[in-house]
C-alpha cells in the first residue's frame, strides 16, 4: 500500500483575508483554535512552540515561509504528540502551508500538509497521516468558528 504524501483541505471563510492571515499567524489568536504557541519567533528560520492539552512539554516547529497576507508555511514534528525527542529535522517533519485567496464572498483557504511519505521507519507514518488527516478537518472547523465569533463579537 503506498502512503499518500499530503493531506490537503479547502474551505471558504466568509471574512475578510486580512482577518484569516491574523488567525493563521498571531499567537493570540492561534490559541483559540490550533493550540497554544507557547513562543513564535515570527520570521523565516524562527521557531514556533506548540503545546496541546495534557502535554507537558511544546514541540518545535520552525517558519519556512511568510509572505502576508496570502502564505504562511512552518515545518513541525508530524507524529510529535507523545514523541516529543523526534526533532525537526526536514525527513522526521512534514511542512504545513496556508494559503488564503480573497474572493468576494471571503477567503478561501487552502491547507497542504506534505512529507509523510518521506518520514523515516521509526515514524509510523500512516498513523501519522490519519492522525493529521482527521485533526485538520477538526482544526479547520474550530477555526470556522473561531472567526465566526469574532464577527458576532463585533
């Protein structure tokens, strides 16, 4: 069986690009539907800290590409969850890109998250790709409605 390499979604957000671009990249407002960055060094090269409920320590991820208002990239540690020693090296890591088109009725989001294919043997990557294939289509509707309730906030 070949493993796919990718995991990627769409969805329509009916806010503006600008807001999506600050709920994609803004730690304060990350926390609401990612997880909690515990630290983001917001450049190319800088590291992020990611840190879910019920784990102790963040694990790392690092920004690979910034270009506001439309992509934002960072590489983390795909299966890190319970394997917090497994690094960020780009073949025990797979990169996530966001992109974000304006549309007149929205944004319209699209999430790639690619590598596991090249993820090293110690790594079950297929449990890897189902883990992340099912939390995408979970983080994404936390984000729909995290966005939602800042325009009814409003």
């Amino acid at each position: 069986m070949t493993l796919p390499d990718r995991i990627e979604r769409t969805q329509l957000l009916p806010v503006p690009r600008e807001r999506v671009w600050d709920a994609i990249t803004k730690p304060e407002h990350l926390v609401h539907w990612l997880g909690m960055v515990s630290d983001m060094d917001f450049r190319v090269g800088g590291e992020i800290h990611f840190t879910w409920e019920n784990e102790r320590s963040p694990y790392p991820g690092m920004i690979e590409v910034i270009e506001p208002p439309h992509r934002f990239a960072f590489r983390w540690s795909s299966y890190a969850i319970g394997h917090p020693n497994l690094g960020l090296a780009p073949t025990a890591s797979t990169l996530v890109e966001f992109t974000l088109e304006e549309l007149a009725e929205g944004t319209r989001l699209t999430l790639v998250e690619s590598g596991f294919a090249s993820l090293p043997q110690a790594i079950p990557a297929g449990e890897a790709y189902q883990e992340n294939q099912q939390g995408w289509q979970a983080l994404l509707s936390e984000l729909q409605a995290f966005l939602q309730s800042q325009v009814e906030a409003v």
